[in-house]
C-alpha cells in the first residue's frame, strides 16, 4: 500500500509540472503570436507607405503627417535596397536629398536612446552624411552637439579621439534640446522645397 502511495505522489507531481510546463509554453506561444502580428502589421504599414509615396508631389507632402511623410520616403527608398543585388551600391546611386531622408529617418530612430547611439550603430555611410542633412533641414540647435560627436567617432580623424566624459556630456545637453517635431518640420520644408529629388 505503501509503494501506491509513492506513486501517486509521483504521478501528482508529473500532473502538476505537466501543468506549469503547458502553461509556460502557451505563453510563450501567445507572445510569439503577438510578436508576428506585430511584424506583420508593421510590414503592411511599410507596404502601404511605399505605395502612397511612391509618387511624390507638393500637395501630397504638403497634407502628409510630418513623420508619416519621413516614414513614406524611407519605405519607398528601403523598397529599392531590399530589391537590389547590391544594397550598397544602390545606396551610391540615391541623389543627395534621398541619402539625407535615409540618414535623417534613422537619426530620428537612434536618438531615442542617445546621440552617441547613432554614432556606435552606423557605419560610415550614414555618419558621413548626417552633418550635411542636419544642415540642409535647418537643423542649427543640434548641429554643434551633433558634429562634436561626430568628430570623436570619426574614424578618418586621428587628431581627435573618443571622450568619454564628453561624450556623456554631448548626450545630456542634446537630449535637453533635442525636438523631434522641430527636425520633422525642418525635414518636411526640405522635402517640399525639393520635392523632384523624390
């Protein structure tokens, strides 16, 4: 009678981590669930961008939301890399005002977590043009911090190196100025002033 109740208590125990494991991977499950929905919305938005600013006019721009108009001209713009054979070189053959939108939408993106993120996160193709695309949307408040960071993770500029110290400091002062609506309206005059580049 003994031994019986030896293997109840097994099979009791096997029953209740049967249970925790079944609960555990259904949640797991839920959450992978909700993170393919959340891909999948995201990729139908990017879709439906592309499609909307594929052809760009001044009225177009002129009605669209700041960051969705941001948002359009990166889809339409990441539409033509994925397509490529050559993501880099088709990058090479954007015109100025295109590799400015590109550099600008992931600039917005980076900052979140830090001016110096942006910096440590992309290679040259992006860095190198940045200081010119705050230039051309006006960008003058965050233009000194920017090309300060610029300088310390500049990689052809042997004179300066990276400063710790200065580098947080950079940081701070910028997320204290730093407005995203001011540098999305910046970026939407650009795109209307120059709309046939798009």
């Amino acid at each position: 009678m003994a031994d019986y109740r030896f293997l109840w208590l097994i099979l009791a125990a096997l029953i209740i981590i049967t249970a925790v494991v079944i609960f555990f991977a259904g949640r797991a499950l839920s959450s992978h669930n909700e993170e393919t929905k959340r891909l999948l919305s995201e990729i139908d938005r990017m879709k439906a961008l592309k499609d909307k600013y594929k052809d760009l006019t001044v009225q177009k721009a002129e009605n669209a939301d700041n960051r969705e108009l941001l948002d359009g001209i990166n889809a339409v713009l990441q539409a033509r890399i994925e397509k490529a054979e050559n993501a880099e070189a088709e990058f090479s053959e954007f015109n100025d005002a295109q590799k400015y939108m590109y550099c600008l939408y992931y600039f917005i993106e980076d900052v979140r977590q830090g001016l110096s993120f942006f910096f440590k996160n992309n290679g040259s193709e992006l860095t190198d043009i940045l200081l010119p695309a705050l230039k051309a949307v006006n960008a003058e408040k965050i233009y000194p911090l920017t090309e300060t960071q610029f300088s310390m993770f500049d990689e052809n500029n042997e004179e300066v190196s990276l400063d710790y110290g200065l580098r947080d400091e950079t940081d701070r002062k910028f997320s204290e100025i730093y407005s995203q609506n001011e540098l999305l309206d910046g970026i939407k005059e650009y795109i209307k002033n120059n709309i046939d580049e798009f």
